[in-house]
C-alpha cells in the first residue's frame, strides 16, 4: 500500500496532481490511499491516480488502524516535522519527504525550498527519490452530471475566498461583472454556501438578475462542471482559479499577496492570465492584503481583453 498526505485545500490538492500522477505511475501495484480534507473525495476521483481516500485533520497522527501499515508513505502536506510524524506514526517501510533535521529517517531527502513553485516542489521531491515526475500535467477530466444552471458561454465570477487575505474586493468584482454584462455576456457569481450573502451582494452592485447567483447550489461535482462549461472565470487566488486551470477554462485571477511564482497557472498556458501589484504580504492575515487594492477593475478588464485575444487566436 502506498499512502499519500495532503491534508489542505481545493487549490493545494490540484497542485499537487501531477505529483499523484507521478505516484500513480510508479506503483500501479500497490493500492494508493490518499489522506485529505473532508469533501475533497471528488478530486482524488477526477486524477484517476488513486484508489481509496481516507479524510482526516491536518496534522492528525494516522497511526496503523483502517489503512494497515504501508509499504511507502509520502509526504504531499509539508515540510515537517509534524507532517513527517504524522505519517511515520503508521510505521511505514519507507518514507518519501523532504528532509528535516528533527525526523532522522528523513534524511535521505532533499531540503526544502521556500521559493520553490507549489506544483515544482512535489515534483522536486519525487524526481530526487529516482521517481520521474512532471508538473505540467495539472489537467483533470470531470464527469458528466447534473448542474443548476448551464454554463455555456457565461462568464463566471467568484468572489470568495477562504482566506480573507487573498480576498479581492466585492466592489471590483461587482465592477467587473457589471462590465462583462454590458459587453453582452452571461454572468454567473458563483461560491460556496457561506459565500451566498457576498455573491448576492456581487450580483446587486453588478446590476445582474437574481438567477445569476449559483453560490451554495452546487456540490464540488456540479461546481467543477460549472467551471468547465463556461467561457471564463474570475476570481482571486483560491481553489476555483486552480480548477479552472485544471479543467482548460480560460482564467483570470487576481494575486495578492502571494506571487503568481507560487502559485500561479503554468507559463505555457495564455488562456490563463494573472494581475499581481508585485507586492507581497501575509497570505494568513485576518483581512485583505493591502496589495490587492492596488490591483485595479481596469487591470483585470484588460487581462479579460487579452484573454479573448488569445482565445481567438487558438480558436
């Protein structure tokens, strides 16, 4: 059994796909667990890189219990120690992690780099314990089923996000999807159930119909086919700007305060745009970082220009 820690976000579990690939590809004999946060069974689904998944807390001992001991344990969540002991609690034969000097029976890896892109990094660590991996390879195939609303040609917006300080303004997006209506598009302002009451207030600033919120009806499932079968998304660096890149969307997602160099889609890839002030901050603060007030409605506007420049051009 091989067993795999990520116990994070939407956005930390995409990026960490072409690590999952990686895995996959290297032992197809074993049975591959993944160990994640409650509700993101769908994307362990979408990869078709893993077998079983098993939810827990962040940090939580895994001990033996239901998933037996494993063969291989691999760290996705951190650099350690708590992540490493985590996982070495299920007293695995063999440990894949970046090295820490409080866990000896990580030594065998390499360090950690704090600068390192998100999606690199996991590939990093694989390649240097002899397992090839790419991190190109981020795109995920969702289902067909059911949504509340057809997508097709529409715009999504999304203000939310879950953490404040990643968090655009709802004004400016409001701006922003008051312009993509006047322009003549569709506009849906989409969320999660908590997020309904800002992706109404979105959608009364932008002047759009009642029907134009879908925040709180949909699943993960029902949103990711939301996402695919839309025209555009944006939004600011949350989970649903990685599922857009996932799915082939064409994006726009405003950065701050973390660098599109962390974080952000692959460089080869146009139909996905950033705006970034160039400025960092607190990714964890309780409120916006005040690098996104310099991010302008015009700045994304252009971007969203660009985008149907560059979609013209491969269409």
């Amino acid at each position: 059994m091989l067993v795999v820690l990520r116990v994070l976000g939407l956005g930390d579990l995409l990026a960490a796909v072409p690590a999952l690939r990686a895995l996959a590809a290297a032992f197809p004999g074993h049975r591959r667990v993944l160990v994640t946060a409650a509700g993101l069974e769908p994307v362990a689904r979408w990869t078709g890189a893993v077998d079983e998944v098993v939810t827990a807390v962040p940090l939580a001992p895994l001990g033996p219990g239901p998933l037996g001991r494993p063969a291989v344990a691999v760290n996705l969540h951190g650099s350690g120690p708590q992540s490493h002991r985590a996982l070495l609690a299920a007293d695995p034969d063999r440990l894949i992690a970046f090295a820490h000097p409080d866990v000896p029976r990580s030594a065998d890896g390499p360090p950690w780099d704090p600068e390192a892109h998100e999606r690199a990094r996991w590939c990093h660590l694989l390649r240097h314990h002899g397992i090839p991996a790419d991190p190109s390879l981020v795109d995920v195939d969702v289902p067909d089923g059911p949504v509340p609303v057809d997508p097709a040609g529409a715009t999504l917006v999304h203000p939310g996000a879950a953490r404040a300080a990643v968090r655009w303004p709802a004004t400016r997006f409001a701006a922003v999807a008051a312009a993509e209506h006047a322009a003549g598009r569709r506009v849906l302002v989409t969320g999660s159930p908590a997020e309904r009451d800002l992706a109404r207030r979105v959608a009364r600033l932008a002047g759009l119909p009642r029907d134009a919120v879908v925040a709180g009806r949909t699943d993960l499932d029902a949103l990711a086919r939301l996402v695919a079968g839309a025209a555009r998304v944006v939004s600011s660096d949350t989970g649903l700007a990685h599922l857009a890149v996932a799915v082939g969307t064409p994006s726009v997602t405003v950065f701050g305060p973390v660098s599109p160099a962390a974080w952000g889609p692959p460089p080869d890839r146009p139909r996905h745009r950033v705006v970034w002030s160039g400025v960092e901050g607190d990714p964890w603060a309780p409120r916006p970082d005040p690098a996104l007030a310099r991010v302008t409605v015009a700045a994304v506007l252009a971007e969203l220009a660009a985008l149907d420049r560059v979609t013209a051009e491969v269409a």
